[in-house]
C-alpha cells in the first residue's frame, strides 16, 4: 500500500512533468536524432526501412496464405505498423530510467518526465510509420467509412493503456535489469501467437474465442479494425478498457511507492 504523502507526490510529478511537455518532448526528439546521427535521410529511415518490409511480407506472404494481395497488403501494412508502436512502448519500458541516467542524477526534473518522454519518441515514430498508410489506400482504393472515426478512442485507450504498463515495467526494469530480457522474450512469443502477419479467420472458432485472453491481440484488433473500415467487437473494447483501468491502478501504485527509490537504483 501508499501513503497519501507517497500518492500526493506521484501526482504532483505526474501533473508537473505533464504539464512541461516541450521539455519530455525535447528528450524523445533527442533520443531518435541519436539514432539517425549523421544521416542524410535521418529518421525517415524509420519510414523507408518499414516500408520495404510491409511490402516483402505482403508480396510473400499472400502467396503462402494464397490471398488475394489487394486485400492482403493493407491489412499487413496496419498490423505491423500498429504491432511496432504496441511492443515498442512496452520493449523499452524496462530501460527507460537506466537510459536517462545522464539525466536523473545532473537534472532535477519530475521522474515521470522520462516515461513521457520514451512515449512521445514512439508517437514520432507511428506518425513517421503512418505515412505508409497513405499510398496504400491510394494505390488499392481501400474505402474508409464512419468506422474509421473509431481509431480515435481506440488509439486514446491504447496509447493510456501503453503508458501504464512502461510506468510499471520501467520502475521493476529499474530495480531488476534482467526483466528486459524476460519482456523481450514476451513479445517475441507474442507476434506469433498474435494475428498480425496472418489472418484471425484462418483458426477454428473454438481456438480464436481465446483471443481476448491475448492483450497484443485485443488492442491490435482495437486500433487495425476502424483503420481497415470495420467494427472492432463490442468485447474487445470491454476488455480493452478493463485491462486499462487495472494497469493504470498498478502504475500508479508502483510509481508511487517506489518513486523516490528511483535515483538510488541507477
């Protein structure tokens, strides 16, 4: 359990650092210019890189599933655009304060400035991915409708749900280095057992119906349904929001009890 002087804390820094977004912005700028240091192109390699791959696994893959390409290729490129933001998030989760460590000890700025911060270069990220998605509708003529409109509480209830699980993993990250590994292990099982390069309606009914058990597969579902014109299941958005409202419960228990431990665990 908090006390309501640990709880009073955790949302003045969570309130503090919220509020002073061109700062954690500013970090999560710097992290994807380090990585694309003296590129010509720089992060539209981020672009280009996916590009070439959704193309590869559409191209190959429908042949292997025998689908036609013109159904097939949109619905990989949204999976594997939105699979990437989903791990991604929760991949660097574990590492978040261990890589800021240059800043917790020289700058004194709220401890969550850094989740927000690891957050906001994934945003970048989806939005450089997205760009994608552009042609593809364009070359296949993919028709959007009404249904599109609900990517915007879907992404919403995700991108809550993300940062909540990166506030909880980035603290236990933190304290146990090796959880990284046993996270990266996760989602490694997860893709194949998540339908993102194959189709859910390729399973028998009886195996699919375990689906919602799958939190990669519910909000994946969640974010690729509107975008592919269609209506994710009522139950997936119960589930969605249940799994939401608990992680952000735990966040907010761990990031307040263990808030102050932060810098003596770098």
């Amino acid at each position: 359990m908090i006390t309501q002087i640990q709880a009073s804390k955790a949302v003045d820094d969570l309130s503090r650092a919220f509020a002073n977004w061109p700062i954690f912005l500013l970090i999560g700028l710097t992290g994807i210019k380090a990585r694309y240091r003296r590129s010509n192109i720089g992060q539209f390699w981020i672009t280009i890189s996916m590009s070439v791959t959704i193309v590869t696994i559409g191209i190959v893959w429908s042949y292997l599933w025998k689908i036609s390409i013109d159904d097939f290729l949109p619905y990989i490129a949204v999976s594997y655009i939105i699979w990437l933001y989903l791990t991604g998030v929760i991949a660097d989760g574990p590492t978040i304060f261990v890589s800021q460590a240059h800043y917790l000890r020289e700058i004194r700025l709220p401890k969550s400035t850094y989740l927000f911060a690891d957050l906001s270069k994934h945003l970048i990220i989806l939005g450089h991915n997205l760009l994608i998605l552009i042609p593809v509708y364009l070359f296949f003529d993919f028709p959007l409708n009404s249904q599109t409109l609900m990517v915007i509480p879907a992404f919403l209830l995700t991108t809550i749900a993300l940062l909540a699980v990166s506030m909880v993993v980035a603290v236990i990250g933190l304290r146990y280095r090796d959880v990284s590994s046993m996270v990266s292990s996760i989602i490694q099982i997860g893709f194949f057992v998540t339908p993102v390069i194959w189709k859910p309606d390729i399973m028998p009914p009886e195996i699919l119906r375990f689906m919602i058990f799958n939190p990669f597969a519910v909000f994946l579902e969640l974010l690729r349904a509107p975008l592919l014109g269609n209506a994710a299941p009522l139950l997936y958005w119960q589930v969605g929001a249940g799994i939401t409202l608990v992680g952000l419960a735990l966040a907010f228990l761990v990031f307040a009890r263990y808030r102050s431990r932060i810098t003596y665990w770098i």
